[in-house]
C-alpha cells in the first residue's frame, strides 16, 4: 500500500511540475517573441541606416530606377550633382550613359 501511495504523490508531483514548467513557458512566449521582435526592428534599423550613409556619401552617382518605366524612384548627391552638371552643357554623356541603363534594363 505504501507503495501505491508514494507511486501517486510521485505521479502528481511530476504532473504539477511538467503543468507549471508549460505554464511559465505559455506565458513567457509573448516577452520572448517582444524581445526578438524589439531585436530585429533594432537589426532593421541599423541596416537601413548604414545604406542611408552608404547611398548618400558614395563618391559614385546611384540611382534607385522603377524597373518597369525606367523613372527615378530616388538619386543619390553625387548622382544629383552629375545630372545638374550634364543640364548645364557639359556634355552628353549622361544622355548615353542613362540610354544604355535603360537599354540593360529593357533587356
């Protein structure tokens, strides 16, 4: 009898706990997904801040092109600086270079 006893207060007492560890880890998962969540918006973040820098201070023209028309969604200083050069008289080469970008992307 004492056996079937001890069987029984085991069996509860590994039940309570196997209900209380899934218990914490219910209730947990929310804080875990909002860390990981806070970590990653924080990732994000930093990544788009060093293209920010990246695209803005380049030493070369960069241009963000609408694939489908070829229209300029955005341009980079350098790049701004260029198209105000070329307007000015300076040349044509802007015109050709910005004709074969556009032929490359047709293609």
């Amino acid at each position: 009898m004492l056996d079937n006893e001890l069987f029984t207060l085991i069996f509860w007492v590994a039940l309570g706990m196997v209900c209380v560890g899934l218990t914490v880890r219910f209730f947990m998962k929310p804080q875990m997904l909002r860390r990981l969540v806070n970590k990653q918006a924080g990732e994000l973040i930093e990544s788009e801040l060093r293209f920010k820098i990246l695209f803005d201070k380049a030493p070369i023209g960069i241009a963000e092109l609408d694939t489908q028309s070829g229209a300029f969604i955005r341009v980079n200083p350098k790049l701004s600086e260029e198209i105000k050069q070329s307007m000015v008289g300076k040349g044509t080469t802007f015109n050709i270079y910005f004709k074969t970008v556009a032929q490359v992307l047709a293609s």
